[in-house]
C-alpha cells in the first residue's frame, strides 16, 4: 500500500507541503500518486533515531544482524506481484526485468547474511604479549573492524532495487552495524516506499532497535544536503552522475567532522577489439556488443560507451555488421522523459565535434521516452584533442575511436579518466603481443574483463565494482559484493585489555570460532 509518507524509524509522517510525483515513462504521463516531502525537523528525527539505535545495534551479534537481513529478503518477496507492477510503472522497465533485479536483491541480503553468520569478515587480528621481550616488554595488542555509526544512503535512478532503498549500500551498512537513512530517488519513490515498509516490518519482527532504518523522500538537493550536513551522519552511499557524487564529496568535505563519502559515478567502459578477432569473428563481437549497448536501454553503469581498435578492414567490417545488429534491436523504454532528453542532448553535442560520424543508429518508428541506439565514429587524434568526446552519455550509445597505431591507441587508453571496466577481445594468444595495451588498461580500470561484455555485475566476494576517480570516490573499495562492508567500517585496537572485556571476537578462547590472525598465523584455535 502506497501511502505518499516518509518513514521515520517505524512511523509513517506526513512530512511538509511541498510534494512530489512519479512518471510512468511507458505510458508518458504522470502516476496518480502524491508524495510529501520530509521536513526539516523530520529529517533531525530520523538522523537522531538513528544515532540512538547505533548504540545498541553495533553490539548484536552476527547471527541477529543476519536474522534481520533474511527477514528483509522474505518481506521483500511477501510484496509479491504489487511490488514488481509498481517498479515497472515508475522504471519503464519490463517484467522480466523487476523479477531479475528483485532477485539479485534478494541474494545480496542473504550473502551478507551468510558473511555476519560465519563472522571472520571482521579482521580479527591478535599479538600476545611478550612479558620478558628485551629491551623492552612487548603489549598484548588485539584489533578488529567496528562500525562507523548512521549512514545515509542515496538511491540510484537506474536500479529501484538493487542500488536503492534495499540495495548493496544498505545491505552492507546494516551488515556492518550501521543504522540506515535512504534517501528515496525521486524516480521511483512509490517503489521505494513498498520496499521500505518491507524492512520496517523485518526489523519489528527480529527486534532491531527502532531507528535502525528510515526512508526519506524529498529533493535531491535539498534533502541531500541536509542530510550529509547533518553531525550526526557518519557516512554516505550514492550510485549516480559525476555531477551528483562530486558535490556529495565535497559537502561532506567541508564538514567540521569530514566524513566518507563512497560515489559510484560515471564511467564509459573501454572496449579494445584487437584485430584478429575481429577478423575471424566480427559477426560474433559484432552481435555480442549490438547487446551490450542496448540492454535495458542502455542504463547500466558498465554499458561500453568506447570501443576501441587499430584502423584497418577488419575494423570496417566489424562497424558494418555492427550497424546490421543495432537496426534489429527494438529500443527500450528510458527512466524518464528528463534522462531520455539528456540521451538525445548528449549525442547531439558529440555529433558536432570535428571529426565525428555516424556508423549506427537505429531507423524505425521510435516511441516516446524510447532511446534510438546509436554509434558514433571519431579518429584517435580527434578523440585526444576533445576532451567533449570523454563525456559519458547515459543510454544506448558507443562511441568507436579509430587508432592510427598501436602507440596511439596506448596513448588513448593512458589518457582516460578512471573507469569501472575495461575489456580486451582478442583471439588466442594475440593478446600476448599486446601487453602494453594491457598495462595502460589495468592502470585506468577497476574490472578488466577477457573476452566477454562489461554488462553484468555479479554479486560475489571478487567482484570489484569501482575504479579510479571519477568512477568512483575511492578506488579502494567495492559497491558490489560482501567486501562493500569495509566501506562502513573502521579499525579499533585494544591494548592489555582484561579478556572478559574484550569483544568476542577477540576473546582468548574464541567463542565465535572465526578465523583470526593470532601472531601472524590464520588459526581458528584459542589461544
């Protein structure tokens, strides 16, 4: 059930007077529903709530703290088809799209289930003392990760559920022990609401201390700044534009206390097509990236905007079998009618600069809000001129770059900006002659990818979803994966402190029986 309010811990508020709508991008009109913005007092609420159930939720334990992200999983999935009927009103997406992206929410919450249930994740590292050591006695020293504190979470447009209210930012924080304050996205806000009412009723039933999540809605600016302003927050997750991240960076920043601020932000994905593959398999790269460009109208943060390769005939052939299997895909519904105009904005502006053609673009009857997948062509000279054509454009487009040699295209790989994923595709052993092009790769990207599409982020403890600025605030960290708790967590040592004391996870006789570090050695023994 809609209700139009935000929800402050357990409670439903009507917030202020100012309200808000969401588009149903499909049928291009407004969806009936009005929602009222948070005010400023019910901001300081729930920011204060959050910070009093910090100080009981940082010491339950593994297994409650699981208990309640399973709980998230089967309410989530208790909302049934409402759930998935309401994503696709406010997304434009299909069907098969909210049940895919619901499941992969799902598995998220259960895998940091599984990670608190077995409980190594929180570094315990333990150095005896050494009483009669000379010259000097050597301290018992012990230390672990403990969380940060409240944690305000901004929703990604793109992902209703699998970067917003329940996705890998609160997931991950409420792994940590960190209360969450989401800052619903103003896209799919009624999306959000169900899902937020599915983690209100989660926390009543495992008994999490009221406070330990609210969901806001507001605008961005507004909203935003008040909450990464606010004392008591002690951290940020966004999923986002440059624009967006950087100002949320530099807010935080600016703070008396600064504060992380972990953005996930733009990134136009290097593709470098290596020229035996395209000459033995153009057709299959061809289909391949026709694919890629265009699946779920382009609004992925890992679509492959950049496709690089060496001029020559095999790259003819591969823009021309492109441009065959760009006219055969039907384009997709956009988020919003505001994105789709940013879409057509951004090709036009590339499409002015010198230099630059059009290889591909799809020619049928194109509907509202329905993005025409396009492919642009530009020399590796122009490309390293024009700083315009680096600008990601958020929808069903690449841009090809033609390189005269292989020191150029090295030169072009080199002068990027940080990116979330590059990919080389390549024939058997050709790439053995090309490691350069690899080492200009891997120093610009957070996943390098072999003969494969960049499309597809799976949720798993090796994947790396960032990358250096601007593809994400701190290249050290994960969006995507159970690492992405380190994100919302700090390290604490304890020294000579009485063993009855100590958190269990440091205790002599281990009663958590987890993997330690125990005088540099991996043991799950007492000591």
């Amino acid at each position: 059930m809609i209700t139009g309010k935000n929800y402050i811990g357990s409670q439903l508020k009507a917030g202020g007077t100012k309200t808000l709508k969401t588009f149903n991008p499909i049928l291009n009109i407004e969806n009936p529903w009005v929602f009222t913005e948070a005010t400023q007092d019910e901001i300081d609420e729930a920011v204060t709530l959050a910070n009093h159930a910090f100080a009981s939720y940082k010491n339950y334990s593994g297994i409650e703290k699981a208990k309640f992200l399973n709980a998230i999983a089967d309410e989530i999935l208790a909302l049934g088809d409402d759930l998935l009927v309401q994503y696709c009103t406010e997304s434009g997406y299909p069907r098969g799209r909210a049940e895919g992206e619901r499941g992969r929410t799902i598995g998220q919450l259960k895998a940091f289930a599984d990670m608190l249930t077995e409980g190594s994740w929180v570094q315990a590292t333990i150095d005896t003392a050494i009483i009669d050591r000379q010259p000097a006695p050597k301290e018992d020293l012990r230390k672990m990760l403990t969380p940060l504190g409240p944690i305000v979470v901004f929703g990604s447009s793109n992902f209703p559920f699998a970067f917003s209210t329940s996705g890998g930012d609160t997931a991950s924080a409420l792994a940590a022990g960190c209360p969450v304050i989401v800052k619903s996205h103003s896209m799919h806000i009624g999306t959000g609401e169900m899902v937020a009412s599915a983690i209100i009723k989660a926390a009543q039933k495992t008994n999490m201390p009221e406070g330990v999540f609210s969901n806001l809605i507001g605008d961005g600016r507004t909203l935003g700044t008040s909450l990464v302003k606010h004392p008591l927050v002690k951290g940020v997750g966004f999923t986002g534009s440059i624009k967006g991240g950087r100002a949320l960076c530099d807010l935080a920043a600016q703070r008396p206390e600064p504060i992380p601020v972990f953005a996930e932000m733009g990134s136009i994905n290097p593709v470098v097509l290596l020229p035996n593959a395209l000459k033995i398999n153009s057709q299959k790269w061809a289909s391949a990236y026709a694919g890629s460009i265009t699946l779920g109208a382009g609004q992925f943060c890992t679509n492959p905007g950049l496709l690089l390769a060496l001029k020559g005939e095999e790259l003819n052939d591969f823009a021309e079998n492109l441009n065959e299997a760009i006219e055969k895909i039907t384009p997709g519904c956009m988020l919003h009618p505001s994105i789709y105009a940013d879409f057509n904005n951004g090709i036009s502006k590339i499409e002015e600069q010198n230099g630059v053609s059009r290889i591909a673009q799809f020619k049928g009857e194109v509907t509202p809000n329905h993005g025409a997948s396009t492919v642009l062509k530009v020399d590796g000279k122009e490309f390293l001129k024009n700083a315009v054509l680096h600008n990601e454009v958020f929808g069903p487009f690449s841009i090809l770059i033609e390189c005269e040699n292989e020191a150029e295209l090295i030169e072009v790989i080199s002068k990027l900006e940080g990116q979330l994923t590059g990919t080389i595709i390549s024939e058997e052993n050709e790439i053995e002659t090309h490691k350069g092009v690899i080492a200009a790769l891997q120093n610009r990207v957070g996943r390098l990818i072999y003969n494969g599409v960049p499309t597809g982020v799976e949720v798993c403890a090796s994947m790396l979803h960032g990358g250096p600025y601007p593809a994400s605030s701190d290249s050290r960290y994960t969006a995507v994966g159970i690492d992405a708790v380190y994100r919302w967590v700090r390290p604490i040592s304890f020294q000579n402190w009485p063993d009855h004391l100590l958190p269990a996870e440091l205790q002599n006789e281990n009663p958590l029986q987890i993997v330690r570090t125990v005088n540099n050695k991996l043991t799950l023994s007492q000591i």
